[in-house]
C-alpha cells in the first residue's frame, strides 16, 4: 500500500492513532504483526488511551445481565441502542460454575466485577473480568470474613453478618479497587449500636 | 483558492495585510490558502504567527498532488454555514479514493497536524483493516516483521480465540 516506489514507513503516533479506534479482538490478533505494534499493544498507556477513545461512543457501552434461571454462568449482552436480546446473546463467564448463581458488584472501564452469590452473605469468592479480551482473575480472600465471623460470637452478641461491595477506579494509585464492608444486624435487622462496621479494601497491586 | 471573500472574523494585523497564505509542495508547486483553512493546521498555524513575509511555506513532506487535496478539505471545512448532514457527506465523498491516496492523506494530516482530516482518515482505515489478519496488515503497511516463527507462534497462542 505503499504510494511510493518507497517503502511507506508509518510512523510510530500514526499506528496509534489507528491502533486505537480498532476493537479489542483485532489488537489482540495484531500484537503478533510486530515487535514495536505488540509492544504498543501491550502498553499500559495505549490502554488508557484506547479507553478514552472509545468511551467518546455510544456504540461501546453495553448493559450485561446475568442470567439466575437455567445455567447460571451465562450472561447476555445488549448494546446501548436497544434492549431486544441480540441473537447471539448468551455469553459464558469463564470461571463460573453453571450451577452458582452470581450477582455483579459493579463494572468500571470495562472491567466487571462478579461475585458468587451464596446462603451466606458474605465472603463470597470475587472475580474481575475484562469480557472482551477475554481475561479474568480471582480476586484473593483476605482473612477479615473468617476474623469477622469469630467477631460476632465470642462477644455473646449474637449478629447476622451482611457485608456491602463497591469497585471503582482510583486515579491518585492507578489501581482498581474493591471495597469490602462488613457489619452485624440484630435480630430486628437493625445495625448493632456500638459496634464498627469493618472495612477493607482490595487492590491489584 | 477560493473566490468568495475571506471571512471576517480572519481579522488580519497591520503587518501583515494578505489573508491568503501561499504553500509549496515537494515537487516545488504552489498553492494559496486562505488563513482561516490554513488555521485548520496547528503546524500552519505556527508557521504563521511567526512569519508574515507572504513567502511560500515549504512543506517538503507534501506532495503537490495530495497537497491539492489538503488545500480542499481545510478549505471546506473552514467554510461558514455548512451543515453537519452535507460536510459528512462531503466527507464520505473526500475519503472514497484509493488505499494508497487514503494512506497519503494520513501522513499529510499527521504532519501538518489537521485533528479533523486525521480523524476522518485513520477511521476508515481502522475500518478497512480491522478484519485482516496478520500477514494482510503487514502487506497492507509493508511492515517487516522480525518475531522469528516461534515467538509468533506463541504471541498467536496467548489470544488464540481472536484469530477464530
């Protein structure tokens, strides 16, 4: 393609400049065109800038539902122009068991965070997952659900534990974050005057 | 280039009465622009405030060919009273050319720094290339790639999905 006898060279902000409005499963493919495109492929700072890029667009915001009916690792994605199911609507979350029911804790940036929903409600295990590049990660247990769980009984006060979940971006650390809190109910289902909710936060690095 | 009177609001400084701007290509044509088209350029731009001598500005990485075509566009897009509907459409119009002319128009408008033109041009490139295979794009680019068949190999295999 080149328009000379020349070879066209494309300069480096160039390749960019395209490499950024182009989809997550076409830079993926292309990281193996060459060194310096893998390389800019796989740069923290591309990412940035293909995610600022593309949120400029409607046509990149999607609305995902989890299914709990049937097999519960599948989910469905709609585009933000309608709601009708698409056709090819069933997407399987790689690290979930069909028979688990999971509930989502919040998505930011494209990164979603699932966690499986059990009797229990707390200390379930977490997952981030980037659905279009096709990535996930178990987030690591902290020891605080099992401190928390002891918490509640040696003091005689007997306490229904609930927890609450939040992800979010935090730009002074560049690092996602999961916060965790967890507090007691009486029976009344009321909070437990006097005694502090724990907290904590989960961070990738 | 253009026969209708150069908008107002292009007010010119004492020194420096002409509001056309002339430019030279590679190959050594001329062209005028009125400043305000001219303006569309941020590397026009700075060449302007610094001189006003009215000599050409050399562009050598432009040839006058695609030089032409630059000249159109900030023309156009530096007209007032065009609707978006009609300069999307001429837009369209604008980029229907070959692979090769498209690419051209990239690396004027990455040169001169035309956000607009560049815009318009790396879109329907990313259009144009985002089913290719590998191999195609290193054609299209005429990259040389230096992954010896391993390292691809298992570049391929850490996104293998994408390549199905």
């Amino acid at each position: 393609m080149s328009s000379s006898d020349d070879e066209a060279k494309l300069p480096q902000d160039v390749a960019v400049e395209i490499l950024k409005r182009l989809p997550a499963r076409s830079l993926l493919r292309f990281r193996c065109v060459c060194r310096s495109w893998r390389s800019t492929i796989d740069d923290p700072r591309f990412a940035a800038l293909h995610l600022s890029h593309s949120a400029l667009h409607a046509s990149n915001w999607h609305l995902l539902w989890l299914h709990w009916g049937g097999l519960r690792n599948l989910c469905s994605l709609f585009s933000n122009e309608s709601l009708d199911m698409p056709s090819q609507s069933e997407i399987g979350m790689p690290f979930a068991n069909p028979r688990n029911i999971h509930g989502p804790v919040g998505s930011c940036n494209g990164l979603i965070c699932v966690k499986e929903i059990s009797a229990r409600r707390y200390g379930q295990t977490m997952y981030l997952w980037n659905l279009f590049a096709r990535k996930h990660k178990v987030v690591p247990r902290s020891g605080l659900d099992s401190r928390f769980f002891l918490v509640g009984f040696p003091c005689g006060v007997l306490g229904i534990p609930r927890e609450v979940l939040g992800f979010g971006f935090d730009a002074r650390s560049n690092d996602y974050k999961i916060v965790k809190i967890l507090y007691l109910l009486d029976n009344n289902h009321r909070c437990i005057g006097g005694m502090k909710p724990w907290v904590e936060t989960y961070s990738s690095v | 280039m253009s026969s209708s009177p150069p908008p107002s609001s292009a007010a010119a400084s004492p020194s420096c009465p002409k509001k056309m701007i002339a430019l030279r290509s590679s190959d050594g044509e001329t062209f005028e622009i009125e400043e305000a088209a001219a303006l569309q350029s941020k590397t026009l731009e700075n060449m302007i405030d610094e001189d006003c001598a009215g000599t050409p500005i050399p562009l050598p990485n432009v040839t006058g060919k695609i030089l032409a075509k630059v000249v159109e566009f900030c023309s156009k897009h530096a007209e007032p009273g065009v609707d978006d509907e009609s300069l999307r459409a001429w837009d369209a119009e604008f980029v229907n050319v070959e692979q090769a002319t498209v690419f051209d128009y990239i690396l004027a408008a990455n040169f001169l720094e035309i956000p607009t033109l560049l815009n318009l041009t790396c879109n329907v490139v990313a259009d144009m290339i985002r089913g290719k295979t590998p191999d195609e794009i290193r054609k299209f680019f005429n990259i040389k790639s230096i992954f010896s068949p391993e390292e691809e190999e298992e570049v391929r295999r850490e996104n293998h999905w994408a390549f199905e």
